[in-house]
C-alpha cells in the first residue's frame, strides 16, 4: 500500500545549527513534493515545491532535496532560528487524478 | 483577497446533531478540498471538488457530504455527528490540476474550524 513517512514526530535542535527532516514513501510515482509548515492552532502554509525531474530547491534559508531513486526527500532549514520551531508536513502529488497525500509531520523545536 | 475562509471557529455538537462547515475562496480556485487532522493522524481527505458541480471521496468521506454549487465555496456537512468526528477540520483550495496531469500544485488552507461532538 502507499506510505508516506516522515522520520520522526519530534525534533529538538541548537539556534543556529541545521535542521534536516526527512520524508520517505513508498509505492508512489510521485510528480511534484510539496513542503509546509504548520503553527498551533493554524492551518498549513506551502513553503517549497520541487518535481520529480529536480534534484534540489533553495528559497532563501530553506532547502529541499527530492531523490526518487531513494524514494526520499529531505528539507533543510540552515542557520536555524527559535522562530522557525513548528509542524513541518511533506505532501506527495501523484500523476493522474488523485489528491495530495500529506505525511503525519515532524514537530521542529529550536532551542536557544 | 481573504483567501479561504472558514467559519465557525468553534463548535461543540451533541451526538446525532447534524451542522455545516462552511468554506470559502475569493482567489477563483478550481480545486477545494477538506481535511481532518487528529493527534497522531496527520491531515486526512474527506472530499474534494475539481471544480463546480463536481466533487469526489478522500481517504474518510463517512459520516460527511459535500456539494459544489459554486466555484467560490465549498461546505461539508456533517449527517449525524458522532464522537469520532471531533477533530479539527481543515478546507482548502488550489488552481486546479497542473499540465502534467497530476493533482493539485500549492494548496492554501483556511484557519481551521475545531470541533467537538459529546
């Protein structure tokens, strides 16, 4: 059956270090990766998009790495700050007429 | 713009009380959906609308009905809610499908509406 996993629920990390999330799946054919974060109490906002045929995506501290080989994704958040402490959810969108499909998330706090 | 919009906020129900969730977009989105998220769970599809007078099941479509009358809104209605149903529920809308043939490209969602059924 189809998964999408993202590896872990929560994770605690330094100010100012990088914080890598990781998100596999597995019996996809996915076509485009989506990234959002999502605060308490609100709904999720789109952070990055990358498709299948991109290896790598940048906006500005943000970066996105897609490899359908490993059937994985990772998002990095360079230099991070306690700001960037929420939900961050990957979402996979497949060819054909099925809807985005979101992992469970990973909780990111950064610590001062 | 607004964006999506979703009232109410709050809800608390009895069971057996049925209620509408509404949701609306002023962006002239084709596609809208509903999700619920649950602790644990992650963002769930209930339905979704690929546009006016068209909509299909997600992964939980029991227990909710939808309809698409309009290109700007998009309310799910709750028959008979049950306890099961508390949840917080999430609309959203995008373009529509993108060239490749694939699904929805950004979704951008609504605050949320938090519901309880006792």
């Amino acid at each position: 059956s189809q998964k999408i996993e993202q590896n872990s629920e929560a994770l605690n990390i330094q100010e100012g270090k990088t914080a890598t999330l990781t998100c596999n799946y597995t019996n996809y054919s996915p076509a485009y990766l989506q990234w959002y974060r999502q605060d308490p109490g609100r709904g999720p906002v789109f952070l990055l998009l990358i498709r299948e045929n991109e290896k790598e995506k940048r906006k500005e501290r943000l970066k996105v790495t897609f490899d359908t080989t490993l059937k994985q994704s990772l998002f990095h958040i360079t230099a991070s700050q306690p700001a960037d402490s929420a939900t961050y959810l990957c979402a996979l969108d497949s060819y054909g007429n099925t809807p985005l499909v979101f992992g469970k998330g990973t909780r990111l706090s950064v610590i001062a | 713009n607004a964006g999506v919009t979703q009232t109410p906020k709050f809800q608390v129900l009895k069971t057996g009380q049925s209620m509408t969730l509404q949701c609306a977009q002023d962006m002239n989105h084709e596609y809208m959906s509903w999700y619920r998220q649950d602790p644990g769970m992650g963002l769930r599809l209930i339905h979704y609308s690929v546009g006016a007078g068209i909509t299909d099941q997600g992964e939980v479509p029991n227990g909710y009905n939808v309809s698409r009358s309009t290109t700007e809104d998009f309310p799910l209605r709750l028959l008979s809610a049950a306890p099961s149903q508390t949840s917080v529920y999430f609309c959203a809308s995008s373009h529509g499908w993108t060239e490749r043939g694939s699904s929805t490209d950004t979704q951008y969602f609504g605050p949320g509406t938090r519901l309880t059924v006792l």
